[in-house]
C-alpha cells in the first residue's frame, strides 16, 4: 500500500512542529516548505536523523519549492507571519492573505486531490482565502481553530479541577479565539456535568483564559505564538483524514444551509474523514449561545470581505 504523503508549507515553530507529531505517529511521508533557503532542509534533516533513536520510519525532506509536494494527501497550511505582543489576529490579515493565496495556489496546483488544513491566521479568513484560490471542493479544505481552543479549554478545567485531562470532555463552536462560543451545557467529566465541578462564575473566568488562550502564549513568549498545542491539534486532524478515523472534531468548516450560516468557513463540530469534511454536524443551541454563534459568524463574513478586497 502507498503510504500518505503530508505536505507542510512553513516550517517555522508550528510547521516543524507538525512534522515532528506526524512523524512520530508515522503518518507518512513529509515534505516541508519554507521560503527561507536552508531552513526546511535543514529542519528536515535534523528530524530525520532523530528517527532512529525514536524508532519512527518516515521520509522527511525540506524544499524551497512544490514539485516534491506533488500528489500530496494532505497539504498543512502554517506560513505566514506569527503575532508579536498587543497585536490582534485580524492585524495579520494583509499579509497572511497574500502569504497564503500565493503558497495554495503552488500546493493546489501539485496535489489537485489533497485535504488543505489551514493553520495561519486569522484562521477563518485564511481557510477561506485557500478555499477560493484553490477552487477546491469545499469539503476538501478545513481550518485548525476549535481543536486547540477546546485542548485549551479541557486542560484548565482539569487543572481547576485536580483531574486527569483524559476524563474532561468539551465541546466549542464560533470562530478562533476571541470569537469563541463556549457551550457549559456541553461540558462533562467522566460524563458527569461540569456544572457538579466548577461553579458557574469559575466557569466562565476558565473560558475567558481558555478564549484568550493564544494571546497568554504570546505574552509569556514574547517574540511569537503558541506552537505545540496548535501543531498538535493540525495532526490530530491530519491523523483523522488519512487515517480514515472519521473522527468529529471541531474544525473551520464550510456552513451553508448548516447553521444558516450562507455559505462561509465557521468553527463546528465535524466528521473528518478521508474526503476531508464528511459530515458538519448541527447541535442544538439555545438563545445566548445562539446570539454567540451568530456573532461570530458576523465577524468572519467582515473579515471575508476585507479578503475579497484582497484578492480583488
Ligand atoms: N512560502 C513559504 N513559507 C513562508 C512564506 C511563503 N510565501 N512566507 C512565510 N513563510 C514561512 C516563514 O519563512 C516562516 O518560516 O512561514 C513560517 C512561519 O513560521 P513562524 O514565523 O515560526 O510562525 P509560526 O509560529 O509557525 O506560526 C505560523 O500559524 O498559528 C498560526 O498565527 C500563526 O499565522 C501564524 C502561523
């Protein structure tokens, strides 16, 4: 059997990143890409020769172009510029618009049958700017958000709480960060309501940082964002899709009738299989989280206008 092939475009913090879960957990062959001359080379190489110590089989290499992305499964989408302190995600769109248009059109144009997963940000913006330059089918190109948002949101409840990680189930919708809807309701440890757990009021303080979550990395670190939870929560979906897992994760994906969101890439709940986004699936929302979805909706159909200006 052909083993996949994973394309990663970037090979900053998130990109290498990337290549190094995908690699441990043997997802196949990878090709990073990076603009900068040596940088994918060399992390690659680098990666490889940690493969026998870790005992993962895996062909990795670096490149400054698409020809060796050719006939790809999956194409990871993470170039782009990173925040620095005080700055928004949206302050990134310019730049990252162009970044990203330029790189999927190279990648789409190589692997015209890969899953695109979208990683740069502002991350409903870019899926969306990949999915109209690639004229792929919308099912085939999905974004990273509510993954690592609900990672984030998992991990301080079990901090809070004094349990394991592996018994806190959760559920968050709406767009990346600030625009996050959280949905309590949906919030369980070990299948018992978090409501047993965590008072309302500590609840939604443990949102508000699970919300902010990215920008307290970017705080601590100072001279960029937050890469191995984000990386982690790109192969987990990776993993889902050539692994044919049909996993549902909370992903950017495309709503029309879904949601009557009309057409634009929000974070939902979704079946990720080989086909990409097999399946959104619609959760009943009451009134305030309702006007939370449709809020976050609002600012991603903003920030996809100020991207079809863009691309003019
Ligand atoms: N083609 C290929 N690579 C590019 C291009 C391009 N046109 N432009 C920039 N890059 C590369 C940079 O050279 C750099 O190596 O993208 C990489 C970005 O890496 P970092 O600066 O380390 O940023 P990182 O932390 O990896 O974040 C990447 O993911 O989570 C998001 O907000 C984050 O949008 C950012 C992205």
């Amino acid at each position: 059997m052909r083993r996949a092939k994973i394309t990663i475009i970037g090979a900053g913090n998130v990109g290498a990143t990337c290549a190094h879960w995908a690699a441990s957990k043997e997802l196949g062959d990878i090709v990073l890409v990076d603009i900068v001359e040596g940088l994918p080379q060399g992390k690659s190489l680098d990666l490889f020769e940690a493969s026998p110590i870790e005992g993962f089989d895996a062909g990795i290499i670096g490149t400054n172009g698409y020809d060796e992305t050719a006939d790809s499964d999956v194409v990871i989408i993470t170039s782009g510029i990173a925040r620095k302190p005080g700055m928004t995600r949206d302050q990134l769109l310019e730049t990252n618009v162009k970044i990203v248009s330029d790189v999927t059109r190279k990648a789409a144009e190589k692997s015209p049958d890969a899953v695109l997963i979208v990683v740069s940000n502002p991350l409903d913006a870019m899926v969306y700017t990949a999915c109209k330059v690639s004229g792929f089918p919308t099912q085939r190109v999905v974004g990273q958000a509510g993954v690592l948002d609900v990672a984030r949101y998992r991990s301080f409840i079990a901090m809070e709480v004094g349990c394991s990680i592996e018994d806190v189930s959760a559920l968050l919708m709406g767009g990346h960060g600030d625009d996050m809807v959280p949905l309590p309701r949906y919030t369980t440890i070990c299948g018992i309501p978090v409501s047993q757990f965590i008072p309302a009021g500590r609840l939604s303080e443990i949102v508000t940082r699970a919300r902010n979550g990215g920008a307290e990395i970017v705080g601590l670190l100072k001279t960029g964002s937050a890469y191995y939870a984000p990386a982690s929560a790109t192969i987990a979906m990776a993993e889902s899709i050539i692994r044919d897992k049909r996993r549902i994760l909370p992903c950017a994906a495309y709503c029309d009738e879904e949601y009557g969101v009309g057409g634009y890439f929000v974070g939902v709940p979704c079946v990720l299989g080989r086909g990409g986004v097999e399946k959104v699936i619609e959760v009943d929302l009451e009134g305030a989280e309702r006007d939370m979805f449709s809020a976050s909706v609002s600012h991603v159909k903003e920030l996809c206008k100020a991207v079809d200006g863009f691309l003019g």
